[in-house]
C-alpha cells in the first residue's frame, strides 16, 4: 500500500488519480454504512412487530391471530421476509471425509452476501483505472492501495467483542468472525495486486535493488503484506485447532505488529483510516478490562472474596463437566455466552461456553456451564475434577455477550440441541415457562435433546421436565424428545414410570427408530398437575438421530401463527436443518397466499477437531518442527513436551498448506519475472539446514522450503 508522497519515477506527488482514489475510500465506508443503517432499520422493524405480537397477552384477542400478519403492509412484509428467508437458508451439505469435515460451505445468504461485497470492492479495484498507457501499473497500484487501507478498520471492526455493530444490526460478535475472516482474505488479495504492480513496474525499470535499499517505506509495507498473509493462511481452522491458544497469541500480536508496520508505510492523509483501526481496537480491549472489572469486583466484598467468583465443579458424563459459577448479581438473556478464566488452569486463557439455564431474578443466582472435554483448557478442567470431585476453584466472567432474538413472539417453539448443544435450547424452554403467564405468545414447544449417552443428557433432561411441568400448568403445551445414539436398547434411558403400563410403553417408544411415526401422544391436557406417572404422555425415547424433517413438519403444519426453528449442534446437523426448514417453507408456499404462516431458523453451530491437539513446548521445538517436517520424530523426541503424534491426515493437511504456500511464492516469482533459480534455493536451503541441525534431518520437505521460499520472495 505504497501511497506516499515519493513518486516512485512518476513526478505525480500524491500518486496518480488521487483525488478518484481518496473519493472512492470515502464511497467504501458510505457503503458500509449505509448497509449498517439499513440493517438497524430492518431490525427496528422486527423489534416494532414484537412488540405488536405481545397483543395475545390479551384474553380477549384469539390467539390464532397473535403471530399472523394483518392488514396489507404487515402482509407485504411477511411476504418478503419469507422470501428472503428461502433465498438465504439452503447450505450444501459438509465433507463427512476425516480431515474435511471443517471444509463446511458456507449457507446461501453468507454466499450472496460476499458476492455483493466482493462486486463492491473489484469495481472499486478497476473503475477508471484500467486503461492501456505508460501509468498503467502505478494506476492500479495506487487505486488497490487506497482500496486495501479502507477495508482495514472493518476488519478490526468485526473483530470486536464489546462491538456496536452487533447491537445495531442484532447480532452478538460471533456471528460476525465469519465476515471478519473473508473481508480480511479479500483485504489481501487487493493489498497483494497493489503491491505486485509497483514491484512489476520497478522490476521492468531495472529499479527494485534501488528502491528496497532508498525508500524504507516500501520494506515497511511488504513486512506488512507478510504479516497479513501469515494471518489469513494461520487462520484456516485445521491450523488455528493445532494449538489454539498458541494461535490466539500470536494472532493478537500480528494485529499489532500490522498496524505499526502501516503506520510507517502510509502516508498522513491516509493515516485516519489506520486511526479509526486503531480505535477500534482500543475501544475493545478497554471495553474488555472494564466489564471484567464491573463483572467479578464485588463490593461490599461477599463471605469468600472481593474479587472472583466461587466455581465447582462436578463430572457428567465420561468427557463432560459442569461448571457451576455462584453468587452471580448480573442478569442475562436465554441463549447468551460468558467468558470463563480460572487462572489456575489457564493464566492466560479465557473460553466462551453459552450459559445452560435462564435467569432467575432475585438475590444471588448461580451459572451454569457445561464444558465437553476436547483438548487444552476443556481438557485440563475435565481432568482436574476427575482427580478431586466437586472441586472449587476461583473463576472470573465476563460478559453475557450474544444478542438473541425474542423467543417468547413466535406461536410455536421447535428447538433442537446435540451434545452440549442442549446448553443453547434448554434455557429458552426455561425462560418460557418463567414468564408470566399470559405475557408471552408461545403456545407450544417442542424441544429435542440429542446425546450419545444418557449420562450426557440427565442433567438436561431432569431441568426439562420442571420447566415442562411449569409451561404446561401456564397452558403452553410442550413435547420432550430424547435420542440416545450410542445406548444399547437393553438399557433404559430414562428413569422409567412406576406403573408396569406404562413401562411397557416406554420400553415400546424407545424401540422406534426414526422420527416418520407421529412424535408424541397429543391428548394430555396442558392445564393439568403432571408428574411422574404421566411422563410417557409428553416425552418420548428413540436410540437413534432423529428424522429432523419429521420433527419439524408436524409442529409446522399444526401451527396457527409464526414458527421458531432453533438448532444449536454440529455442523452437519445444521446444515440438514436449514436445508429441512427451506423445503418446507417453499413446499408450502409460506405467506404466499396458502395461508401457511412463517417459518424462523436461527442455527449455532460448532466444530470440534477430533485430530490430536498438541501444544509448543518451547521456540526451539517450534523452529526444529517447522524447518525439518519431523512432526512425528519431535514428539517421540520431547516425550514430557505433550507434542503428540500427529494423525496421518493432519501431516497431509500440513503439508499441502505449506505445499500451497511454496508454490504460491515461486509462482509471483515467475509471474512476475523476478529471476529465481529454484534449484539454487531448494541447495541452499539444504545447507541451512544441515548447517542448523545435522544431516540426520530430512530437508526435502516442503515446510521450511515454503518458509525459506517467502523469505527471499520479502
């Protein structure tokens, strides 16, 4: 992004088409925020229709009318919603291939939103600068410059966890990393065609030795391109899930070297697009000290201790935890997330898990977390508590961040949660069955519960059946649906009813093998006291995945008003619920004249990687690893390190990124005619290394080779 005053041979000060330029870094951020504003209207609309849908709370005003649009504008808008909600929902389904599965297609709506993005940038890349005359490189190095800087405070802007972008447009900071990811690809690509058509043109002069060793500006910026790039190939997550908390480090610390970096290459009328970065930034981590402050200060100090909180913490399950936080005097929303940091596990780790029960106000309340064993700082927790039971440790929050729709707006409530995935949908039943009777439009729920084993699903099921019992006392009738996917069908489970009829049809429903017979039995009455021996009438046991298509249609087609579909589990299951959600309203003809009502879907997905998590012991295991590819010879090597034995598939993935990386710096070589003797190269990277670590090393490899390949590119 050489945008400096220097004329690079041109005699042009400020660089050629500077004022077209500098108009169309202002056009981008007026775009930005014109897309905000009109997000944040969309919202208030939203927020306006909710707030009409709490009319039902009227006895008097039948509720089949509560969550149905009415009049012709309200229609209209419905109709759209519904068309938009089509066009956005489909998502291809995920790899099922070991070492693929993290390759998930983004959902349609994700992928017409980056096409527009993009339209945006590459005209903003090529108008009025292509043309065929001596400038032509410089031209188009100054337009992808200015183009490249402007994207710069957007990245830092969706990187925000106290960001006001999410509280304008609906959305908790989560589901904005995905456009924080692709802006910054895109932000590369741009910076990468600014900067290789200046080296282009200094190569075809006869003038790059010059301007490396007189104008240190451009030193500067290509540190900074590396730094970007090194950040955009880190981030894919089969790398960042190598050793996450390594990845974080340094992914901060990139950040701050870029921006330093930039600020000695830009010039200082561009430097307030590096400012309001900068800002951001700030803004963030003084936002974030100052809610952890606010969160885990307690004055006047409580029996244990002023600062903190008291955590215990018990087993459920063979890799499952439950993190209990007590003495919490912040309130906060059914479907938000906390960051939870025991120092004593992790000085410097702070982990988000989603808060697994709604508030209860009053007094001192208790949080509680659920936490599935997979490598690091989940590992460590399981571990601790597996050596002392009912452990208790000092914890710090902060937070709730997330910002959740209104659940209790829609008619109909079908909620979906695999593995700790229950932790999401639970606490929405609950918050229903808390409300007020009469103040909330819901008139049924269903909510299914996915697990491998029992033991995963007891501590949900039990809060599920209160919360049931409570909703349907308030006149809400709710269905429980329990799949156990790797029980045995010998065993039961569920606590059984007492009486032996009922034992029989328990023992018969847990027998069914897919969701294609009718969910439950539809007959109990939703006023009635209800305890154990009715159980069997509103929960129902499978030992397989559910059919989510047939979970979803028979609330669907029974609904009077608006339906809610909220899934929280992995990837693949997501994908099949957005697919389900979009047949279904398409086949019928939601809001198009049939009388079909809407449909809402909002999906939380995660990914866990099942490949062997292993962490850095130190720079000199890190360096050995990287310029010698012997991943497997390092780790029976360091044997007390816990750099474990990589999968076979994960040293084929660290291959081929690197394999990408070698080829990707050898191709601009050549395409842009930089002479580069690969064979000198690959001999001289060769003798660095036997020179480094002996000749028992394999040097033929092509980690260090794509390493030592950008170093000479730089």
């Amino acid at each position: 992004m050489d945008m400096s005053g220097h004329n690079h041979g041109s005699g042009h000060v400020e660089g050629l088409g500077s004022d077209a330029n500098y108009a169309f870094a202002r056009a981008f951020w007026y775009i930005v925020v014109a897309a905000v504003g009109i997000a944040a209207v969309l919202q208030a609309v939203n927020y306006y229709i909710a707030y009409q849908r709490h009319a039902c709370a009227d006895p008097a005003i039948p509720h089949a009318v509560c969550t149905r649009p009415v009049g012709p504008v309200s229609q209209a808008w419905a109709t759209v919603t519904a068309l938009a909600r089509e066009a956005g929902l489909p998502q291809a389904t995920p790899p099922t291939m070991a070492g693929l599965r993290w390759a998930s297609p983004p959902p349609l709506g994700r992928v017409l939103l980056l096409l527009v993005y993009w339209a945006v940038v590459a005209f903003s890349m090529s108008y009025g600068a292509v043309r065929p005359d001596v400038y032509y490189w410089e031209r188009i190095g100054y337009r992808n410059a200015w183009i490249a800087l402007a994207q710069l405070p957007l990245i830092y802007l969706l990187a925000l966890k106290c960001n006001p972008l999410g509280w304008l447009v609906g959305c908790g900071h989560e589901r904005l990393a995905w456009l924080h990811r692709w802006v910054a690809r895109t932000m590369l690509v741009t910076a990468t065609v600014h900067g290789f058509h200046f080296w282009t043109e200094w190569e075809r002069a006869d003038f790059v030795a010059f301007e490396l060793s007189t104008m240190p500006l451009v030193r500067y910026g290509l540190g900074a391109w590396g730094v970007l790039l090194w950040s955009v190939v880190v981030g894919f997550v089969p790398v960042r899930r190598l050793a996450y908390e390594v990845w974080l480090f340094q992914h901060i610390a990139s950040a701050v070297v870029m921006l330093w970096l930039l600020y000695r290459h830009i010039p200082a009328n561009a430097r307030y697009l590096l400012w309001m970065a900068i800002g951001f930034f700030v803004w963030d981590r003084v936002a974030r000290v100052t809610l952890l402050l606010w969160r885990n200060v307690r004055w006047p100090a409580s029996s244990s201790s002023l600062l903190g909180h008291d955590a215990t913490l018990r087993l459920l399950g063979q890799d499952v935890t439950l993190v209990t936080v007590k003495h919490i005097r912040f309130s906060w929303r059914a479907g938000q997330h906390v960051y939870l940091w025991v120092p004593r596990l992790g000085p410097l780790e702070a982990h988000p898990y989603t808060i697994a029960g709604a508030h209860e106000p009053g007094g001192d309340a208790s949080l509680h977390l659920v936490v599935r064993a997979h490598g690091g700082f989940s590992k460590r927790l399981h571990a601790c508590v597996a050596r002392q039971p009912e452990r208790a440790l000092k914890a710090f929050l902060y937070g709730p961040f997330g910002v959740p729709p209104r659940w209790d707006t829609y008619e109909t409530l079908i909620l979906i949660g695999a593995s700790t995935g229950a932790s999401f949908v639970l606490p929405l039943l609950e918050s229903v069955a808390a409300a007020t009777p009469g103040t909330v439009c819901v008139r049924r729920v269903d909510l299914a519960l996915i697990a491998r084993t029992a033991a995963e699903v007891d501590f949900y099921l039990g809060r599920a059946k209160d919360a049931a019992k409570r909703a349907r006392q308030a006149g809400i009738a709710v269905y429980l649906h329990v799949a156990i996917t790797a029980g045995r069908p010998s065993e039961p489970l569920l606590q059984q009813p007492r009486r032996p009829s009922d034992v029989a049809a328990a023992e018969k429903a847990a027998a069914a093998d897919s969701f294609d017979e009718p969910s439950c039995c539809r007959e109990s009455s939703s006023g009635d006291d209800i305890d154990d021996e009715h159980e069997d009438e509103y929960i129902r046991q499978y030992t397989v995945r559910p059919d989510i298509e047939s979970l979803i249609r028979e609330p669907v087609e029974q609904a009077w008003g608006e339906t809610a579909v909220i899934v929280c589990g992995g990837r693949e299951l997501v994908a099949r619920t957005r697919n389900c959600v979009s047949r279904l309203s398409d086949e019928r003809a939601v809001h198009k004249g049939t009388g079909a009502q809407g449909i809402y879907l909002h999906a939380e997905d995660f990914f866990h990687s099942h490949a062997a998590a292993f962490c850095i012991p130190g720079f000199f295991a890190a360096v050995t690893a990287l310029f010698t590819d012997c991943w497997q010879m390092l780790a029976l090597g360091y044997p007390a390190s816990s750099f474990e034995i990589l999968r076979p598939f994960w040293i084929l993935w660290l291959d081929l990124i690197c394999l990408t990386v070698s080829m990707g710096a050898i191709a601009v070589t050549l395409m842009f005619r930089v002479e580069t003797n690969t064979e000198l190269i690959a001999g001289l990277y060769s003798e660095v290394v036997k020179a480094a670590f002996g000749p028992r090393y394999s040097v033929n490899k092509w980690p260090g080779l794509s390493v030592f390949s950008l170093t000479l590119v730089m």
